[in-house]
C-alpha cells in the first residue's frame, strides 16, 4: 500500500499537528485563498474534529463505523485552538501505542490500523498547509509524504469519490514528473468509469512536472495547474480539478 511505515507516519502526525496548533487566535478569521468560505477557524475546527474522529474509528473493531454524531461539533472562536491542541495530543498518544495490523471500519470497507495513521498524517499536512497559506508562505509538503498521498489519491479517493462524470474521460493519459526526488514518476489512465496508474515515466496526453508537494497540491485542487510546467492538454487537468472535488 505505502513504502511508508505506521511509525513515519506517527512522526508526521505529530510534527504537522503541532504546527497548525501553533496558529494565533488573530489568524482565525483570516479566510483560505483557495476554497471558497473557509477561515483558519473552519480549517483548525474540522482538523481537530478529525483527530476525535480517527480516535475513536481506531478504538472501534469490525466492519460498522461509529455515528459521525459520537464525535462533538468544535468551538466557535478562540477556543478552538486548545480544543484543537487537545484532540492533537490524544490522537498523537493514541496512535504512539495502536496496532498498526489491528483491523478497523473505515469509510472503504474494514481497513488495518495503519490505513487510518497514513489518511489522518496526509490530512494533518494538507490542511497544515491550508492555514498558513491563508496567513503566509506555506513550507512545503514532506517530499516522502507526498510522495505517498499522490499514491493515496490514486489508490483511495479517485475509484471512490472523484466524479467521472463531470471528468468525461475517454481513455485520455495523465502524466505527473516530480523534479525534487527519484521516485516521484506517475501515469495515469483515466476512463469514464475508472481509473488505473502505475509509477512509469511515459508520454501522457497531458505532462505536469514541478517539485512533488506542488502536484500533490494540484491534484487536490489547493493549487492551479499553472503553478507546474505543463505540457500538452492542459485542459485535461483542469477537468481533474473540477472532479476531485474529494
């Protein structure tokens, strides 16, 4: 699934948790340059909502998730960051002792622990970036993460939620170049109802190429394409976004 182990994955968790709890209560009206009506506050409150959320999925054994209700709506205001820092430090000490092999629900179908370390790291990092990007230059994603969230875009949300509909794909390729580490190639087939990849340095009917955090963030729609060196069908990437709204 990941070259990434559950152990790497909690380094992240921690690293990244910490420095969006670091947020200043003045920041939180600060809105996100890009999506549309979210703040800092909006950021900080469904992150800190995710971490009770994974806790209590990785208490849960079986195949039935827990109500999405089990979990409490975050404060409005100033509150929500130690509210936040608290659900951070519960999961953080949760994670540091779970089972890694240990089977869990998840929203796509019964899952080991670890499924649940590597979704909450990537969350933890994106929306990390969310918030500084409202309030200043973001620092990058970490390259080995992101190598690994371009895989888990690939692997869990497109065959589960990226709309093939709106997509209107044929059959066209899409192909991804990281420029900042050797095991950053991607090939992309996408058709009307599917999809299917593999690391492979191929011609696609569209060709993106930039540092790996920067496509990561394309593909989730936090970035325009023309952040990237594009070739080809640029147009095609432009319909990705518009589908994976995730």
């Amino acid at each position: 699934m990941t070259a990434l182990e559950s152990v790497d994955y909690h380094h992240l968790i921690s690293v990244e948790l910490a420095r969006l709890g670091s947020v200043t209560a003045e920041s939180l009206a600060t809105p996100l340059p890009h999506i549309d009506g979210w703040t800092v506050q909006a950021v900080v409150g469904h992150t800190g909502w995710l971490c009770r959320w994974v806790g209590l999925c990785l208490q849960t054994d079986g195949e039935k998730m827990p109500p999405r209700s089990a979990v409490p709506e975050p404060p409005v205001g100033a509150d929500v960051i130690d509210w936040f820092n608290e659900g951070a430090r519960l999961v953080v000490s949760q994670i540091e002792t779970a089972d890694p092999s240990r089977i869990h629900p998840t929203w796509t179908g019964p899952q080991p622990g670890v499924w649940w370390m590597r979704r909450l790291a990537h969350e933890a990092s994106m929306h990390r970036w969310d918030a500084f990007a409202a309030t200043n230059s973001p620092d990058p994603i970490d390259t080995k993460l992101a190598v690994d969230g371009i895989d888990e875009v690939f692997d869990v949300f497109a065959p589960n939620r990226l709309q093939f509909t709106s997509l209107a794909a044929k059959g066209e390729t899409m192909h991804l170049h990281a420029t900042d580490t050797d095991d950053g190639e991607w090939t992309v087939t996408l058709n009307p109802e599917s999809l299917t990849w593999k690391r492979a340095h191929e011609k696609g009917d569209v060709a993106a190429r930039g540092p790996v955090s920067d496509l990561l963030l394309m593909l989730w729609g936090r970035i325009p394409p023309t952040r990237l060196a594009v070739f080809g069908d640029s147009e095609l990437l432009s319909r990705w976004q518009e589908a994976a709204k995730f």
